[in-house]
C-alpha cells in the first residue's frame, strides 16, 4: 500500500508580511506618536521687502518677526536672505552693511546687496551659539549670547547710515517656532 503525503498549506510571502501581531499593536502605535511628537515643528514665514525699505533701514529698521508674547521666544532654524538684482546696486559707507537683530544678532556682509548679480545668504544650523559662516565678502557673524524672550527680529543698517542707490528687492525667508517659557 502507497501512502499519499498529505499537502500541507503553506502562507505566501505577501501573507507572512502583513501578519500583524494585534497583541502588540497599541504599544508600537504609542511609540511611533511618542517619536512624531519629538520631531520639532517650524513654521516658514516669507517678509519681501522693497527698495524703498532697504534705501531706509538705517533710519527706519524693517521688521521680519513681531515680539512673539510675554513667556516667549523664537527658536530659529534657518534664514535665506535672496537679494534680486534689477538695474543699480546699492552702496554703503561701510562693512558689515546689515544685521538682523532682536532673537539672536547676525551682521551681514554687505556683498550680497552690492553685486549686479543675484544672490543668496543661508543662516543655518545651530544659531543660538556665536559662529561665522564663511569668510571674506561673503561671511555672516552670528551672535546669540542674549536675552531673546519677547524678542522680535529686524533688519537695520549697521551704523544707522541709509544705502543709497540701488533698486534690487530682498526676500527674507525664515524657519522658527515660538516656544513658551515653562519654568
């Protein structure tokens, strides 16, 4: 007498992946929200700025954020600074030309605003320490060793001189959150 071998079933591979062990399910779903809530979350916010404005942001500083409220303050991530070049460039009586101030102090060469290109500026990183990006023309010191609560953040001419001439346009480009004192 032959025996016959029995078929066993057996499970695909796209079975064997969406296997789910509903036991366990709650806990990895806890710790995956746990992780996403981690991850910090920053808001873009987009300031044009005319010729008009940077022709007076000696005497006149132009504002990029407002004060954030009483308890707060601004964790900022990056800044682009993106100058667009139309027909004349600016002149200034001296370098560095600008610096953005209030949550953390950055001075910014005057290079970017006197070329007949267009151009770009990038803060990034860790800013709430003191570093230097780049050298020569080109470089931005950053200076955060500062009270920043209630601090908004301008942009003025250094010596309080205006630029004269020039018509390009500036976009300042910033990603931050506003963070609530808890102690």
């Amino acid at each position: 007498m032959i025996l016959q071998s029995e078929k066993i079933p057996t499970r695909s591979n796209k079975e064997q992946l969406i296997d789910i062990d509903l036991h366990n399910l709650g806990q990895e779903v806890d710790a995956l929200n746990t992780a996403v809530s981690a991850i910090p979350v920053y808001t873009e916010t987009v300031v044009d700025i005319s010729a008009a404005q940077i022709l007076a942001m000696g005497s006149t500083p132009i504002e990029l954020l407002p004060a954030p409220g009483s308890g707060k303050y601004y964790v900022i991530d990056k800044i682009c600074i993106e100058y667009k070049f139309k027909t004349t460039s600016y002149s200034f009586s001296s370098s560095p030309t600008f610096y953005l101030d209030g949550c953390f102090d950055s001075y910014v060469d005057r290079a970017i605003l006197t070329t007949s290109a267009d151009s770009v500026c990038v803060l990034s990183g860790n800013l709430r320490n003191t570093i230097t990006i780049g050298s020569g023309s080109g470089s931005v010191k950053v200076i955060t060793n500062r009270d920043v609560l209630n601090a908004g953040l301008t942009m003025a001419s250094t010596n309080g001189d205006n630029p004269t001439g020039g018509d390009g346009l500036v976009r300042v480009i910033i990603s931050y959150m506003v963070n609530t004192m808890t102690i």
